[in-house]
C-alpha cells in the first residue's frame, strides 16, 4: 500500500514533499553551533569543493553575527543558501567532521549554513557590491550555478555582465533538476534575485544560443565568454517502446515535477531504470506523488550503485524498493507502458553479463529512465578551436577554467559530465579569476 497519497492541491503537495533538512530555529542554531570544536586545519573546509571556513561561520552564528556568518559564506560560494540545502553534506563537509572518528553525530553543517544565509537574505541589508567598472564585457551562456557563480565574481572584479539563458528562469538543475523536499522553487528563485539586487549582473531569458551567426555576434561583442550550459535531455537506451506514452526520461520528469507540481500524475506502479542519485530521486518523488509501488531496476548489485548510499536508503524510506542483476532489454506496451522486458544478469570480470534464457516482465504502467544526460557536442562544435573528450566533456584547464579557444572559459556538468551544484558554483568562481587574468594579465 502506497505511503503516500497523490496530491491534489499545493497544500497537499508541500505536505508529501516536505524538506528533508528543515530550516532550523534561533534556539536550535543556538545550541548546534556550540557543538563546534573550531578544529586547527578543519578537515570540513577541506571536503568542501568551494573551500567556506566552516568553523569561522559557525562560530559567527553561535556569537549571533548573522551577517557576518553569511559573508564568510558567500566569500567563497554564491550558492551559500542552495548549497547549504542541496549539498551532500554526509560525503562532503558532515563526511569529514571529526565527531565521525568519535562515534558522535557530526555538526549539521548543512543546516547552519542555510539557516544563516536565509537571514542574511531577508535582513535588506545590502553588503554584497560590484566592483568599480573596468570598462571589459563577459557573455555567460547559461544561468546555472557556474554561470551564476562566475556572474557574481565577475561583477566583483568590476565586470558588465550578460547571462543568455535559454529558459524562463534561472539556476538550472538547482531549479529544474534538485528533488522538491531538498529545496523549493521559491526558495532557489529567491537567492538568485537577491543576488541579482546585490550585484546587478542581467539574465536574459528565453534568449537560446543555437547558431554560429549568435556565436560569432557574442564573439564580437564580449571580451570573453563563459560556457555554463550543463548536459542536455536524458540520454537514450534505444530500447523498442522507449517512446510509449508514460515513458520518460529523468531530468525531463524532475522538471516536469518542479515546474508543475500537484498537477503531475504518476502510474500506479513506476519502475526506474539506473541506480545514480538521479534514480533515487526520480523513485522518492513517484513514491511521494502516490504510487502504489515503485521499483529501481539496476544491472548491477547494490553496492556497485553510483548514488550515495543515503539518497537510496531515502527512497527506501519512503517505499521505493530495489531490483538488482537485471537488464531492461524492452519497455513493452501497445500505446502506453504495460511493463518491462528484463534479462537476469551476472557480474563476471567485473563486467555483467545476460544469462541465457532468463527473460521475464515485470508489469508497470509507468517507467523512468534515469540513464545519464546527452552531452552538447552539437553547440559545441560551432565554436572554433574548443576540443572536447570522448565523452563530450569540454577540455578546460583545472586552474583558469580556459578551453582550447581563449576566448571561451568553461564550468559545470559541461566540464565534469555531472557532478554537484557545489561544484559548478567552485567551477564558476575559478573561471571569472582565469577570466580577469586572461584580459588584464594575458595569461
């Protein structure tokens, strides 16, 4: 029996999907922040990709300096507020606490952050200014968190600062691809804005770069360019019925989710193919919508899994249950998904292999592919000199962010084919360095 019921309002949709990490109070802040031991070389400053001095913040919320734990992070991470609810805080800054080796709980990092940072937001304080203009334009294709990140930095530096985005609003998977009970549209919407009122960089939206005549006029009008495009749709299996009604991929059902909500309607029983954090995903929010069951379907065991082993203990919590050792071959139906063909697997020479007559289906009347993104090697082959990896990862230095082509700098899932927000934010904020290094020091 399904945990959930299907949603048909917004109240009932906040209720199924209400935050895994809820924001914390004054007095619960209060008390968490005390727990700090303020080490010497933090290793949680370390795990964290965009380098925040954790203990400095903390220390700041215990002593009541909201402000000023809120500069500490945004210091190094424009994303402080989405990061602070998005982050992997278990693998990442709380993974490397030093009450781990004590068998303590370890600090909620993750929670003072954004606790602090909502604060700062609505305090109207404004303390975040662009630098005196240096007379130099950046074009910013893309207003994810690298884009957004390398936006703010360079606003700092003194920059005028365009963001092409093909959308109708900002921040990329943070809006359109991060599960609804880690952090909400309005939530995601209300920092860029404020970050927008601080800074006063521009997004055009709805403004698609698909052309290498829009290319060569960027090329014309900026002094640089910054390439934040993300990956693109979910990347096919070519599997027969991949295209029945209630087939569909991942990324495009998240943000089917986000941009629609109560309105979205889930079968009765959902399986997910894929086994990343993506999968976890996509299996917790069909739980969360009302089916009755859902499976994740992986070819491998599960340890062998990419997800972290708390989103999937996430989506068991909440019903999901896992299908290991199997290898979806059809997605069977007439019009719509009736099920999936599976053939059994085994794991030899760390590679798995389909057993010989060991072909079932299992009933569905939904399925999920959450099977990885395409790359953009199309766009990217309009621009002259960039050069790109087997996989379709841009080739960009790992210090400047700088690609095969001078001009054009680089971050993001576009770079590392998939990784965190924090990372793309780390990514944005190196690029505009590399960038004012390139036009003022021709580096």
């Amino acid at each position: 029996m399904a945990e959930f019921s299907r949603p048909e309002n917004p109240q009932e949709f906040e209720a199924n999907f209400a935050p895994v990490h809820p924001m914390m109070n004054e007095t619960q802040a209060y008390f968490e922040s005390s727990r700090c031991l303020y080490c010497y070389d933090a290793p949680c400053i370390n795990a964290c990709p965009t380098g925040i001095d954790i203990p400095l913040f903390i220390r700041q919320i215990h002593n009541g300096n909201l402000t000023g734990a809120a500069k500490t992070i945004y210091q190094d991470n424009f994303f402080g507020f989405a990061c602070g609810k998005v982050c992997p805080t278990a693998v990442l800054c709380e993974g490397a606490c030093v009450y781990n080796h004590q068998d303590v709980k370890p600090i909620e990092i993750g929670r003072l952050q954004a606790y602090a940072t909502a604060k700062a937001m609505v305090s109207g304080k404004k303390w975040l200014s662009p630098g005196r203009p240096n007379g130099y334009r950046v074009a910013i294709i893309g207003a994810g968190p690298s884009g957004i990140s390398c936006a703010c930095e360079l606003r700092m530096l003194g920059y005028e600062v365009d963001i092409f985005e093909a959308k109708n609003q900002p921040s990329g998977l943070t809006f359109h691809g991060v599960a609804p009970y880690k952090i909400s549209n309005e939530e995601v919407l209300e920092e860029v804005r404020w970050l927008e009122e601080q800074l006063g960089f521009h997004i055009h939206y709805r403004q698609s770069v698909e052309s290498e005549d829009q290319i060569r006029q960027l090329e014309e009008t900026y002094d640089a360019i910054f390439l934040g495009i993300g990956l693109g749709p979910t990347q096919s299996l070519r599997l027969p019925g991949e295209n029945l009604h209630n087939s569909w991929g991942a990324v495009e059902f998240i943000e089917n989710l986000r941009l629609h909500q109560h309105k979205v309607t889930v079968g009765k029983k959902v399986i997910i193919l894929g086994g990343g954090n993506t999968a976890m995903d996509a299996a917790s929010e069909a739980a969360r919508l009302g089916a009755a069951q859902v499976i994740i379907a992986y070819r491998r065991g599960k340890r062998e899994m990419s997800a972290y082993s708390f989103e999937y203990e996430l989506a068991k919590a909440v019903g999901a249950k896992g299908m290991f050792y199997v290898q979806p071959v059809e997605i069977v139906g007439k019009s719509a998904v009736e099920g999936v063909k599976f053939a059994r697997v085994q794991v030899a020479d760390e590679q798995p292999v389909t057993m010989p007559d060991s072909v079932f289906v299992e009933p569905c009347d939904m399925v999920i592919r959450a099977t990885g993104q395409e790359k953009m090697t199309r766009f990217l082959d309009m621009i002259d000199g960039l050069k790109w990896d087997g996989k379709g990862r841009i080739e960009a230095d790992s210090l400047t962010c700088q690609t095969g082509n001078p001009k054009y700098f680089a971050g993001g899932d576009a770079v590392n084919g998939g990784a965190e927000v924090v990372n793309a934010v780390a990514d944005g904020k190196k690029a505009a360095k590399g960038i004012h290094d390139y036009l003022f020091l021709g580096k």
